[in-house]
C-alpha cells in the first residue's frame, strides 16, 4: 500500500476511533448475549447455574477438573441410592427439589435405571439454591422422612415432590407435607422433625462438600466410575444426552 493511501487510512480510523470501539463493544456484547440466552434455554446457564462450567477442566470442557470432583465425599450406605450399589458405575446428582431443571432431569434418571439395570446406581444428595424459598425445608423433609419411613419412603417422597414442582413450578409447606404423607410416614412426627431443624446441618454440609466437589448449580450430576469421579453431566440433559456419557464407562 503506498504511504498516501495508509495515511489517509490512518487518518480515517483516529477520526472514527470512537465509533469503530463502539461498534465492537456492541458486537461483543451480542454475541455474549446470544450465548447466555442459549444456555438458559437449555437449563445450562454458564456461571451459577445447572453446571459448572468456569473453571478449566481436564475432564469435560463445561466441567471442573477431575482433581476438583475428587474432593466429593466418598459415597456410603447412608447415601440415598437407587440401583445396584456394586455398580461400576454411579450417577451421584446433587440435586434441589424446587428447581424446574432437576424436576425435567428426574425421570430421565429414572429411565436411565430401567435401561442399565444393575450397571449403574443413582445417589442423590442436596444441593438446595438459595433462591427457591422452600428448597432447604424440603430436602430437610426428606432427611425426616428417611428417619421416620426408611429410604423406600425418601424415594416416594421425592416423587411426590417433583410431581408438584413439575405441575406448579414451585413448592410450598402444604406440598412439602401432602409428600411426606404421600411416604407413609406419621404428619405429627414429620412436622416435630421438620420443625425442629435437626436435619439442617445435615443438608448444609452436603451442600457445602458438594461445592468443594465443583458443583455450582442444580442438577449437578457427577460420573463416578469405580469409586471415582470422572465428569459432570452438564445440566438437565435428556436421556439420549446421558446415555452418550455412561456409554463410555459401562461396559
């Protein structure tokens, strides 16, 4: 380019310097936009939402590093397990029960039980947002209603509980205890527990070692395979989605 027509062109850019950043900004900003909206729509939101996708990972690109996952806490006979608990391969879904995601993500995992049979477990443990208003009380229901009923009844009742939250969109008290009737356990004892917060701690702690485990958000489902964590399923994914990821573990 010869030296008149780059300094003319130079001329051209510092005299519209201003619009030229303005125009990238807006671009930029487009484009993020865009992003967050489509993962919004998919139950997928890129920070704090149904996975964990800002930290580098070496295990899923939207997922914590497997170094991180192997902080969960190993899994025991306390846990709420479905399946075969020699399974190779455990699905472990820290989960809310107020959350519209983990209400769409429910009976995918109980497909998912049909199809492997023994070959996989599902161990579901709280990870209860603080912004849906009865989720802590309800994941402390369903503490009591282990206490009071066995883990038959946990299962019942959570049942109970996404059936409302798929109809409704959200829980209340009255919801929380029609469900843990539902379980067949006694509504003077349930309420006596309930009401008493023995079991907040409890959940609190599952919570807080799940966040340690790189869990930001609900469902947030970690691949244990062999007693270790190796992925996290990114968000309410259908069972085809899920299927994709436990083929590759399940042999």
């Amino acid at each position: 380019m010869p030296d008149s027509d780059l300094q003319t062109t130079m001329k051209l850019i510092n005299r519209n310097f201003t619009v030229i950043v303005i125009v990238l900004l807006a671009l930029f900003g487009g484009y993020q936009w865009q992003r967050a909206e489509g993962y919004a729509k998919n139950g997928v939101p890129s920070n704090g939402g149904t996975v964990a996708n800002n930290v580098p990972s070496a295990a899923a690109p939207t997922g914590p590093t497997v170094e991180t996952m192997g902080k969960m806490p190993k899994l025991t006979d306390t846990d709420h397990w479905q399946g075969n608990k020699k399974a190779k391969v455990v699905l472990v879904e820290y989960s809310d029960f107020e959350c519209p995601f983990c209400a769409r993500f429910h009976p995918t995992m109980q497909q998912a039980l049909k199809d492997y049979g023994d070959k996989i477990a599902w161990v579901y443990r709280h990870y209860p947002l603080s912004f849906h208003p009865n989720a802590q009380k309800a994941a402390e229901g369903s503490e009591c209603v282990t206490k009071l009923g066995g883990e038959n009844a946990f299962w019942k009742y959570g049942d109970a509980l996404v059936a409302v939250n798929t109809a409704n969109g959200k829980l209340s008290p009255e919801a929380i205890l029609e469900a843990a009737q539902t379980a067949g356990v006694d509504a003077t004892a349930f309420k006596s527990c309930l009401d008493s917060g023995e079991m907040a701690n409890k959940v609190k702690e599952q919570m807080t070692t799940g966040g340690t485990a790189g869990i930001t958000g609900t469902p947030g489902t970690l691949v244990v395979v062999d007693g270790k964590p190796q992925e996290l399923v990114p968000g309410a994914v259908g069972i085809d989605a899920l299927k994709a990821i436990v083929d590759k573990y399940v042999k």
